[in-house]
C-alpha cells in the first residue's frame, strides 16, 4: 500500500492553527507537532516536517513561540512554547476560523441564500 501523500496546500493558515492550538495545549518539538496533527485529525491532514517546520520558526520569529533546547536520549530537541503573542493569534485564528466553517456549512446544508445559487 502507498503510504499517504502530505497535503501542504491545504488551506492557507491551517497549519499555523492546528500548531498554535496544539503548542497551547503543551509544550511540543517540530515531529511531536506533525504527529499530534496526523493523530488527532485521524489523518484527515497530512503535514509533513517541510510544512510544519517552517511554519514553527516564522512563529517564533514573529513572537507567537519561544523554543528552548533540550537533549532528550542522546538527541537535541527543540521545544516550543506559546507566548501571549501567540495566544492572542490563535484566539483571531480561531474566530475567523469558526465564522468561516459556519458560512460554508451555510452553503452545504442551505441558508437564506442557498436558493439564489
């Protein structure tokens, strides 16, 4: 069987959600991150190391995260942490994120507008 293909374009902002919420959960490293995300969405979303890792430097380089070191079995790690910064984030993503989930359920299930279509 073909292992799962990643799916990085999913939906701009998306990894950078999932992360954030994740992170404000507990303080994760980069793999940890990829796979909470694979487990937690029962693989519905794939991101790879190449989507996610990137996306955990542009947070802290931006003050969302702050990461620290740590040699866990022989192995540097770095963990990351959420800041007040990044809690704020997270708490615009995830309004914009249910007004949006809502206004295509709208269309999905039929709204006021649905006939117009």
């Amino acid at each position: 069987m073909a292992s799962p293909k990643t799916n990085p374009n999913f939906m701009n902002g998306v990894p950078e959600l999932l992360i954030l919420k994740l992170i404000a959960k507990q303080e994760m490293y980069g793999y940890e991150v990829v796979q909470a995300i694979r487990l937690q969405t029962e693989e519905a979303i794939l991101l790879g190391e190449g989507v996610i890792y990137p996306v955990l430097h542009a947070l802290e380089r931006d003050g969302a995260l702050k990461s620290r070191r740590q040699t866990v079995n022989g192995r540097r790690r770095i963990y990351y942490s959420i800041t007040p910064e990044g809690q704020r984030r997270l708490s615009d993503l995830t309004s914009n994120w249910a007004r949006l989930t809502k206004a295509i359920q709208t269309v999905i299930v039929g709204g006021q507008h649905a006939e117009a279509v």
